[in-house]
C-alpha cells in the first residue's frame, strides 16, 4: 500500500503520486499577508487540521511589472496577495510511508523520518537525499513559482528532493516606505524567502531531503536575491551552497537610491511620503496599476536605473559585493554564472538603454559625465545597437558577477560559468544567448515562455 500523506510542522500532507515521484503543491508556509499583515515582514502559517490536499499550485503573488516585460513573464495561474505557499518534489520512495512495507519484517519511522526494519534481517536505513531550492526571477517585479519553465520534476527523476516557493513582489515586497513610517517593514520579499529557507529546514527529513545539504539556485531576480540571501545571517543558516543565475548584485541597494524610485512610484499614484498609511488600504489594482505603469517608463527620466530590489537594512546587512567580500558566505560553496549576450532580451523590450544618446544620458544623470568618451571608446562595435547590448551585458551583470566570485574565491570553492548556445531562432531574433536562455537546460523543462527559443533544437543527453 502507498500513502502520500507527510506530517510536517503545520499539518498533514497529501501529495500526488506521478511517473516515479511525487509532488506536494501549493503548501501554505506563512500567514496570508493581507490586512494588518501587508507591508509586513512573513509570519508563521499557524497549520491546520486534519489532511491538507496539495494537489495543485496555489495562487502567484500580484504582478507588478510593465510593458513588454510583463507580456514575457505572463503566465496562466490567477494571482492574488494571499501567495505564499511552496512546492515539493520527491522520489517515490524517498518518504518514510511511501515506500512498499519489506516482508522480511516490519517497519518503524527513525527519528530522521527514514524507515528502519526493526524485527528481521538487516537494517534497512534510507539516506536522505540532497534538495534543490529554486528561487525565480521577474525583476522583482513578476514572476511565479508555477511558470512552467520552473517545473522540477527533473530533479525528483535524479533522487533530488527539489522544492519552489512565491514570495510577494513590487510594491507589496520590495519597496521600502519604513523612512516615512515606521510601521511599515521594508524587505518583505527577503522576509518570505527565509522564511520559506526555514519552513524547508524544519520539514525537509520528512520528504526524504537532508536538511543539511540544501543548494540554493535563482535566475535573474533569483539570483540577485540569493546574493542578497548570502549577505543575511538570518537566512545563510537554511542552505549549505548557492546557484547564483544572472544575480545583479547592484539590485541590492541603500535606502537614498531606493527612495529616488519609492517617491516617483507614489507620485504616480497620488500618494504624498507623509501619507503613506494610505497604502495599508488601497485597492490592490490601484497598487498594481501605478506599480506597472512605473515600471515600464522608470527608463524615461533616468535611463539605466533599475526597479526596486532588496535593500540594505536589519535583515540584509550589508551590499553583496561588501559583504562577500568581507566574508559573510566564507561557510558556502558558490557559483556564479551568466549569458554571453545578457544585454540582448533587455535591449529588445525597451527597458535599459538602446541607443548611444542614452547611455550619454545615464552617465550624465548619475555624474559620470566625464566617462562618456572612454566608454564611447572601449564600447564600440560594429553597430550602436551591439555596442549599447555589451554595456547593458557588463554594468548589469558581468563585472559585478566577475567581482563577487573573485571575493568568493578568497574564502571557499568558486565556480563560474557561461552560458554561449545559441539556437537558430535566438539567431533569427538576432538575441544571441541572452538572459534566460540558460534556465530550461539548467532546469531540465521543455516548455514556458523561455523554452520558445528552444524550438526546432533536438535534444540531446550527454552522458
């Protein structure tokens, strides 16, 4: 007989039995952070009683982002501010219970949750399994955990407990109104995320994963939020090693750039900085709108700033290259990869600097006036367009990326990758291999908005 149900610190568990694994979907981990709790930092979901069905995802968090972004990132699964819930996948028979009772005895759990024979013949001890925690990108701004380029069933194939989760975005995780009043928290989004790290450590066992070999792995967003992770000693204690994909540690910022961007939002929307209790009560849609329409025209008066990410405050202690390179994650194998052609989808969808004349624009309103010939001089290619796409590439992601895993490497093992396949429609769209591509291979998915680029490639196993 096989039985799906896990006991876990809040309540029981029914999962779905698939082709050789199982998965547990839409697993409350944190209160619903509505009413008094939004723009509040995660709490605890307090459980439930009797056997909590998990068969489908639970809702994405709001989606904030704008103009073609928002149609890259669009997914199907309805939204909603009640989002925090989280996703399994195990190995059928990774989980004490799942696995089909041995006639030469009988079978009692051990304190790790694995299944031991007590009366007869040899002791029978599962090892638990290493587990995969993915965090997904969106600018912060969109995204969700049910994109089906995120799916991991993958890993449950490999004898990988792997596990997904949404955090809040936007206005309702990441901006940080606290300087105006002190009742509203700022980093809501790193709050959900450790949270979750915590939920994970404390139930892990049962699912047949080892809470002391969790690899962290982010793409994009994700990434910036693991290096912000990485700079939080609240949440460096959840994971043994990291996978940052595409990080932008620049995401990560103090409170005065955050507020160039908090008071330019709230303009949009009506709201003055001494009036923000506002926000506690405003319909959501009003939240979303501004956010969006924020976000798609942030290029238009300062080209090359970037939406809101974490910021520097309690929880996230320092900026990711200071605290890397002080030590913060000396404890964590790391390693850092990007695209060749990181800068191609951003350039494509009008949200960072497509022309010369705004890069000129970008280094004068940011003071670096003087800069423009030099970069004019090390940054020309064949055409403006390619030369702009390299900028883009470098000050978003290379030299940043270059910079936190040559700090890394003074304390543990680093590692580094690039990612340069590129596919024929990529070619077409003349992209090259740009941001994303590398999350289906890296994943093992073949479907979703980035797997698009992927169509007419054979796939091919390479032992």
């Amino acid at each position: 007989m096989k039985n799906n149900v896990v006991n876990t610190t809040l309540g029981q568990a029914e999962g779905v039995a698939m082709d050789g694994f199982v998965r547990w979907f839409g697993i409350p981990y944190a209160k619903p952070p509505v009413g008094e709790l939004r723009f509040k930092r995660a709490v605890a979901h307090e459980g439930w009683d009797g056997i909590r069905r998990c068969d489908k995802m639970g809702p994405k968090p709001i989606q904030m982002a704008g103009g073609k972004f928002a149609d890259l990132t669009k997914t199907e699964t309805p939204e909603s501010e009640d989002c925090l819930s989280l996703n399994i996948w195990a190995p059928e028979g990774a989980v004490a219970g799942i696995a089909e009772k041995d006639v030469s005895g009988d079978f009692e759990k051990n304190t790790a949750g694995n299944i031991d024979k007590a009366t007869a013949g040899n002791p029978v001890q599962r090892e638990l399994l290493p587990v995969f925690v993915w965090i997904y990108g969106g600018g912060h701004h969109a995204g969700d955990a049910a994109a089906a380029e995120y799916m991991l069933d993958e890993f449950a194939k490999e004898d990988v407990v792997a596990v997904s989760f949404n955090y809040r975005l936007g206005v309702l995780g990441l901006y940080d109104f606290s300087e105006y009043d002190d009742s509203f928290d700022s980093n809501c989004a790193i709050s959900d995320m450790i949270l979750a790290l915590k939920w994970v450590n404390e139930n892990i066992a049962s699912f047949g994963g080892d809470p002391s070999r969790v690899t962290l792995c982010g793409e994009s967003a994700g990434g910036s939020a693991i290096l912000a992770l990485l700079s939080s000693e609240s949440a460096r204690q959840y994971f043994s090693q990291a996978i940052v994909m595409s990080g932008i540690a620049s995401n990560t910022s103090r409170k005065k750039m955050q507020r160039i961007n908090n008071e330019r939002f709230l303009r949009r929307i009506g709201v003055g900085t001494d009036e923000v209790a506002r926000l506690r009560d405003m319909d959501v849609s009003i939240l979303k709108e501004g956010c969006a329409q924020f976000f798609a025209e942030r290029e238009v008066d300062n080209p090359g700033i970037m939406a809101n990410g974490p910021v520097v405050d309690d929880l996230v202690s320092a900026l990711p290259l200071e605290a890397i390179s002080q030590g913060a994650a000396a404890g964590k194998r790391v390693m850092f990869g990007t695209c060749r052609n990181e800068g191609g989808l951003f350039t494509r969808m009008k949200i960072c600097p497509e022309t010369w004349q705004d890069v000129d624009k970008m280094l004068t309103v940011n003071g670096y006036e003087e800069k423009i010939p030099e970069f004019h001089y090390r940054y020309t290619r064949k055409t403006e367009k390619r030369s702009v796409m390299a900028i883009n590439r470098d000050r978003m992601f290379l030299a940043d990326t270059v910079k936190c895993a040559l700090a890394q490497s003074k304390y543990n093992d680093t590692f580094m990758y690039r990612f340069d396949f590129n596919t024929p429609f990529s070619r077409i769209l003349k992209l090259g291999p740009t941001h994303s591509m590398d999350v289906c291979p890296a994943l093992g998915t073949k479907d979703g908005n980035m797997f698009l680029l992927y169509k007419g490639v054979r796939s091919r196993k390479i032992d």
